[in-house]
C-alpha cells in the first residue's frame, strides 16, 4: 500500500504490520503520486457536503455525511467499471436500493407504547 506521509494513515500502521501488509511512502510535496486517492478523497469530500446542504444540516453532521456518501458512491455505477457499481465488482451481485432514504429528513420516533400518556 502506498500513501502520503500527511498523518491520515499512522494509526492504521499497525495493522498494516500485524497483517504483513507493507506500507509505502510517497514522495513529500508530490500530489502527483497520489493522484487517484486525492481525487477519490475529494469525491467523497464534495459529495458529503453537497449531502449537508442539500438537507441544511450543520457541519456537526459531517461524519453521517461522509458515510452515506462513501455508501452511495459505492452503489453508483462508473464508467472505469463499464457502469458497473464498485458494490458488484465486489461482491458480484448488484446492490439493493431498496434501504435508501433522502440523507437528513425529518423523523418522528414512534414511543406511544413506551409512554402511558398524551405528552
């Protein structure tokens, strides 16, 4: 595995070790080695926060952001895959859609059972 010397992954170093997995570092101040994963990284980045804005939540929300988008983008389809979805390619089965929902809605818990009476 390859990837920059900018911290993101020291404490994923360990468990490249324990798995006999070695770790490569790239050049300092060379992007160009890293290009995919800067650009994969900055999908991820625009499409987590094009998710916030669209449903108005504050940035305190970016963590749930950034994991609905990793899921969504690993569901769509990709021209490098011949629009097959990273999902397929993996498992080798499509992916269900059924469980997707609109990121960021308004929600009610339903507790009428837990509670005896109106309010």
């Amino acid at each position: 595995m390859q990837s920059d010397n900018g911290g993101d992954f020291k404490s994923f170093i360990t468990f490249l070790q324990q798995a006999g997995i070695v770790h490569h570092f790239s050049c300092p101040y060379n992007s160009a080695q890293n290009r995919r994963v800067e650009r994969k990284h900055r999908h991820v980045v625009e499409t987590g926060l094009a998710l916030l804005a669209h449903a108005s939540l504050p940035m305190k929300f970016w963590q749930y952001a950034f994991q609905s988008a990793t899921f969504l983008i690993n569901r769509m389809p990709s021209k490098v895959l011949n629009n097959a979805s990273p999902y397929l390619t993996f498992f080798q089965k499509l992916p269900d859609y059924k469980s997707l929902r609109v990121f960021g809605c308004l929600c009610y818990p339903f507790i009428r059972p837990y509670n005896n009476h109106k309010l």
